[in-house]
C-alpha cells in the first residue's frame, strides 16, 4: 500500500447554513484499493462528495487540508485524468435535449451537455464512440437524454466518466432508482471496469450495490466517522444495526450483501 493516501481530509469543519454538517473531521483513503464509504441519510456522505469535487468548501482553518493524492489544489479539472464520477444528482444536472453522444462527450471538458465552442478531435470522438461500444450505448448515440430509462441515463453517465481513462471511479449511489435487472447489469458492468485495473470509491446507504470487490469501509454517522476497517471486520449485522440504529440482520451470497429486518 502506498503511503500517500488517495484522498485525505483532516480537522474539516462544514457548515450548510445554521447546520453543522462536520466538526473535525479526519478520513484518509488508501491508493489502490476500492473502498466504500457507507452511511444512514443525513450522515454526510453528499456533502463529502461535494468537498472532494471542490462544489463545497470548508471553514478556512490553519488545520484544516484536503488533498487528492498529496495535492491540495481546488482546481477540479486537474483532477480530470485521475477521477470519473457517476452521481444521481449529477444524472439530474443534464436537461434532456443533450444526445447520448453528447453526454458522453461532454466528459472530456467536465461539462453539462456540450457548447459551441468546444472542439473535438478525431481520437476524441473515437474514444466517445469505442466506449458507448464497450458500454452497450452506441445505439443511444443520436437519442435525446430525455426519452432514456434511468438504467440508460446511468450508463451514458458510466461512459462519460471514462473518456479521460480515470484509474479511479468515484460513484454515489450509482443503481439508485434502478429496477433490479438494469441493477445487476449495472454491477456487472462497474465490476468488469474493476477487473481492467480500475479503483472503485463507493458512496452510499444501498448494502445490496456493494460489489465483492470492496475491500476497505469507512462508516459515516452524523457528520462523524463511525468506523473504518477492512470489510470482513466492519460488515456485519452488530455493526450496521448500531450504524443505522435499527436492529438489522446481515446475509452474504456470492459476494454481495442484503439486509433484513432484525429482532428487537
């Protein structure tokens, strides 16, 4: 394991309005490795992504850092080559009109849609198009974003954040709102990115999209960093009931997790 850490925050304070969202606090990422950031609603996870991605910024204090691989620098476009993010809220920030290729190639200059002074070149638009191959997109390349499923949406949004060949995929919540069929097919495909050599990092409160894969948890509560561990230690049905605050029981198939109701 490297000693650099992949992201760390440390004494981070936030505040959204008269809420106090953090007060000091300290997470640090291991580098090659997938890890998970697991939480109830409210725990801070929107709000950790929105730091990382620089769309919030924390109270200026002397203590207080953010840093991407050892660099603290808040221009987001640096981090382009190295990050490929798939949210619910960003699939929300595109308008409808975009084509499927158009949102694909909007990646390349971290852009909602595309405008018209932005250019691309041939290798560009090969890259667009051999990824909405290997996505199973291409045939949505000339239709608008706003006839598509969510299941579609998602993955034009997945193929959007590979144009820059990211090692690492940063992905909030990725199969929410999805059935469990375009779920699975979903999975299927970020596990098969996994298997090529890229770094998943999973924000979420879903246990059922959790690929086997993960091997590192950082349980958020509060604001607060709960616990964080190695999966085998942290994903259990004590843990998570304690994590939720409601009796929960943890059962394991194939790799991948579910919960059902626990006994009072």
């Amino acid at each position: 394991m490297t000693s650099t850490p992949l992201i760390e925050l440390k004494n981070i304070s936030l505040n959204r309005g008269d809420v106090a969202v953090f007060r000091d606090l300290s997470l640090s990422l291991p580098q090659k490795a997938h890890s998970l950031i697991l939480g109830p609603n409210g725990a801070g996870k929107s709000s950790l992504i929105k730091l990382i991605l620089r769309d919030l910024y924390p109270l200026a204090r002397r203590e207080s850092r953010i840093s991407i691989l050892g660099n603290q620098t808040r221009d987001v476009l640096t981090l382009r080559g190295q990050f490929g993010v798939v949210s619910d809220e960003l699939q929300h920030r595109f308008e409808g009109a975009e084509t499927g290729l158009q949102v694909v190639a909007s990646g390349f200059y971290s852009s909602i849609g595309t405008w018209q002074h932005q250019r691309f070149d041939e290798p560009q638009l090969k890259r667009v198009r051999n990824l909405m191959d290997e996505l199973g997109v291409s045939n949505l390349a000339g239709r608008s974003y706003s006839s598509l499923s969510t299941g579609q949406q998602r993955r034009l949004l997945l193929a959007r954040a590979m144009v820059h060949d990211p090692e690492y995929l940063l992905m909030d919540e990725p199969t929410s709102g999805l059935d469990p069929e375009a779920t699975f097919r979903y999975l299927d495909l970020v596990r098969s990115l996994m298997q090529q050599g890229k770094y998943l990092v999973l924000v979420t409160h879903h246990i059922h999209e959790i690929p086997p894969e993960v091997n590192r948890v950082f349980m958020l509560r509060s604001g607060e960093l709960f616990a964080q561990g190695n999966k085998a230690e942290l994903l259990n049905s004590e843990t998570l009931s304690t994590l939720y605050d409601s009796p929960m029981e943890l059962v394991e198939r194939n790799g991948f997790y579910q919960v059902f109701p626990g006994h009072q």
